[in-house]
C-alpha cells in the first residue's frame, strides 16, 4: 500500500515538470488547421518580428495561439511529432523561423517532441520560468517570441540538454524539399547576376 501511495505521489511532479506551463488543452481531440499563416511568415528571413494580436488570434489555429502566445501547453503523446521520425528541418509554426534539426531529436519518453540543440543560438531565446513553485528555463521563438515549451539538463550527449517542445508550435520540411528549395533559389539568384 506504501509503494501506491509513494508512486501516486511522485507521478504528478513528473509530468509536470515537462508539461502543464500554464494550464492544459485538449490538441488531441480537435482536427488542427495550420495551413493558414501570419503575413510575416517566412522560413528564410530572421528579422525580428512584433506580432499583432488580433492578426495572431484571426490567422493561428485556436491550439497553436494557445501555446504560442498564452504560454500553454498540448497534452503529452498528442503531438503528430512525438514519435515522427523524418528527415529534415522543424520550423517554428507561427513564424517561419529555423528551430530544429531532425538529427538532434531523440526519443527522451516525456510526451512532447525533445531536441538536444537548436539549430543556432539565435533561434531560441531562454527565458526564467518559475510557476507551480517550480525553477524551470522556458524557451521561446527567437525570431517571434512564441512560446515553444522548456529546455532541461537531463538531455544525452553531446549538451546534455532536453529541449521539451509542444509540437502543435512545430511546423516540419522534409530533408529534400528543402533541398530542392534552395538548389532552386540558387538557381533564380544566379539568373539575375
């Protein structure tokens, strides 16, 4: 009886270590459109941007402006990018901006997508987060201040570091799409010079 009462007690510091910033929604349960996009959504340009509420409210998917901009948080193993395993490049899903290989993502077991780096120190911007009485590091888009989730120091080699993102707040590039997109930008740029 001890052993039941000692794992009840622990199972909800440990999941809300990785999990509940805010307060929780429910991404499982509703079919999320995030084909439409802010007008300064760009994977290519890293100027800063100030979002305007009201666009953001009118544009996002109710579950993406929740986490992106009132710092909340999906429920775990809902994110389509939990077990996703592809090549390529994860942006962030408001703005555009580089966030994430696919080689520096790792199956850590906490429910939401983890990363062991980003893909610049530019990209993320570290925040103190110290609600539920916790001491916790929030990470936030660095091109548009989106609420992305949390990094910790229980990641593998070689930082050392987890970086514990809700995938709602996560648009994907598959490897050679992105290729493909470059080589013909490359292509256009030479033409005009």
């Amino acid at each position: 009886m001890h052993l039941k009462t000692l794992l009840l007690g622990i199972l909800p510091l440990l999941l809300i270590q990785c999990s509940y910033s805010r307060s929780q929604t429910k991404t499982g349960d509703t079919k999320m459109d995030t084909t439409k996009k802010i007008s300064a959504y760009s994977r290519t340009d890293s100027n800063k941007v100030k979002l305007n509420d009201e666009e953001l409210k009118k544009t996002l998917a109710p579950e993406v402006y929740y986490v992106a901009r009132q710092k909340g948080t999906e429920r775990p193993w809902t994110s389509k990018f939990e077990a996703f395993k592809e090549v390529g490049t994860y942006y962030c899903a408001v703005c555009g901006n580089p966030l994430f290989k696919s080689d520096t993502k790792f199956e850590s077991g906490c429910g939401w997508p983890s990363f062991y780096e980003p893909i610049s120190k530019g990209s993320i911007i570290y925040l103190p987060d110290n609600t539920y009485g916790m001491q916790r590091t929030e990470v936030e888009c660095g091109r548009c201040k989106s609420h992305l989730g949390h990094v910790f120091d229980d990641g593998p080699p070689p930082t050392g570091l987890r970086y514990c993102i809700n995938g709602v707040v996560l648009d994907f590039e598959k490897a050679q799409a992105a290729e493909k997109k470059y080589n013909e930008t490359a292509k256009d740029s030479d033409k005009k010079n």
